[in-house]
C-alpha cells in the first residue's frame, strides 16, 4: 500500500473475512484510498497485523471478531462498527470457509449434510444473508452506500467436487441481483465480482503464464483495485453487475485442472 489517496474518503468499510487473502488486500486498499476500515475475522493476532500495517502507512482501521457463522456475532460486530466509526457505508461480503472447502472435494452423493451446511452458511447464509440484513438500516442512513459481494468463476462453471461451493457462489450472484432492486429505492448499490484463479498465499506467486492461458494467475490486489472502483461514487451508476475479475479464465475454452478449481476458491 503506497501513498494516500482519497477515492474512498467518508466511507466505513467493513470488509468480512479480511484478515488474509483477497479480504485483507481489500481492507489494505481500501485505507489507502482514505475508508476507515472495519477489519474482521476469527484470528486476532492476524487481525491485528493488517491493521498495524494499515496504521503505519497512514490508514485507519480497527479489528473487529466475526465469525459468519453465527447470526449472533454478524450481528454485535456490525453493531460494534457503527459505535466505533459511526455509521456503515460500505459492505464488502468476502468471507467463506475456504479450508473447508479445500479438504471437503468429493462428488455431491458424498456430502455430509454437515459438510453442505457448513459451506452454505459460511458463504452465504452469514457471510451475505446476516451480513446484509443487520447492515441494511446502517447501509440506508449513509451517502454512496453500497454492498461487494465477492464470488467466484464458480458461479457460471461447473468443476468437479465442488458442488456446495458452486452452489453457494452462483446463490451469492444471484442474490446480489435482488440486493441491488430491493437497495435502489434506499439508495444501496449492489455489485458483484466474479473472482477466478486467485492465489491467496497457496504458495504460487501470480505472475506466470503458460500452457495457452490468456494471461498470468490472479493475486489478490487485482480483486482489491475492482472493490474499490465499485465501492466508490465512481461506480454510482453501477448496480447489480456481475464484474468477471479472473484474467480471461471463464473464457479461455482450455479443460481446467483440479489445481486450478481449487485455485478458483476464493
């Protein structure tokens, strides 16, 4: 994060799961461009160091426990925010149970209903349903508010294995549609980004290409430089959109690999 800049200023940003990966990257970015910034998550210590790193280059930002998960702390977390910052303008729903994502690969016949519940509540049922719920009264107070809902190319393709995260991303789409009709009289936005081929520190450095892909592997600042495009007055003609962020990936017609599948959770 270098230099301040001002796309962003009087907006309080909350941004779920933001403690690593595409989320943190958002929070970072956002600060730089002058949001205070609500950076939430499960592990405080990790919490910590994103808002540290904030605070250094001149940004402002808090750590504040969530677990999307529960409806409870959805709940008392956004409530925290607003006491802290004063109001909420901006929602950016991120978070979702990528480890259990990553270790639960199987046919769909194979799922525990656990295992399906635990996807679906993670990713969407607290991570947008909760989210935007306990955000709306927030979200209709504040100028230029908007919510990011962060999906996936796995929204629009199918891959093998992945069936409760493919559901649970193209519900996150499809949702962020009725966000945007049910928002427009109060003044909400609601855009979505679909994110392919990410590399979310699993050891690849996004910067290569190859094998007749269009381009190199995604990294998380190139999620974080479209967040803040939607999130900004920039955007405010911008609502309901689905905006493909994933380097040419639902397009390049190539068989895509079990590595990249999983390269496409975010």
């Amino acid at each position: 994060m270098s230099g301040q800049g001002s796309r962003l200023q009087g907006k309080v940003a909350l941004v779920s799961g933001s403690t690593r990966g595409i989320g943190r990257s958002i929070a970072q970015h956002f600060a730089a461009e002058g949001a205070q910034v609500a950076v939430t998550g499960r592990t405080v210590e990790r919490g910590n160091k994103v808002v540290q790193f904030i605070r250094d280059a001149g940004g402002e930002a808090e750590f504040f426990p969530l677990d999307v998960t529960s409806e409870d702390s959805v709940r008392s977390t956004i409530d925290a925010v607003v006491a802290r910052f004063g109001g909420l303008s901006t929602l950016v729903n991120n978070a979702a149970p990528t480890d259990v994502v990553a270790t639960t690969v199987k046919p769909l016949h194979e799922y525990t209903t656990a295992e399906w519940d635990s996807i679906l509540t993670g990713t969407l049922t607290g991570n947008v349903f909760w989210a935007s719920k306990y955000a709306w009264p927030h979200l209709i107070s504040a100028e230029g508010a908007s919510i990011v809902n962060i999906s996936s190319g796995q929204a629009i393709a199918g891959f093998k294995g992945f069936g409760a995260y493919g559901a649970a991303k193209s519900a996150v789409a499809s949702l962020t549609r009725s966000l945007a009709v049910e928002g427009g009289p109060d003044g909400i936005r609601a855009n979505c980004i679909l994110v392919g081929r990410v590399v979310s520190g699993r050891g690849d450095s996004g910067h290569h290409t190859g094998g007749g892909r269009l381009t190199r592997i995604g990294n998380p600042m190139d999620i974080a430089y479209a967040a803040t495009y939607l999130a900004s007055d920039e955007a405010e003609f911008a609502t309901g959109s689905m905006v493909t962020v994933d380097g040419g990936f639902s397009i390049n017609g190539d068989a895509v690999s079990d590595a990249e599948a999983a390269l496409a959770i975010s």
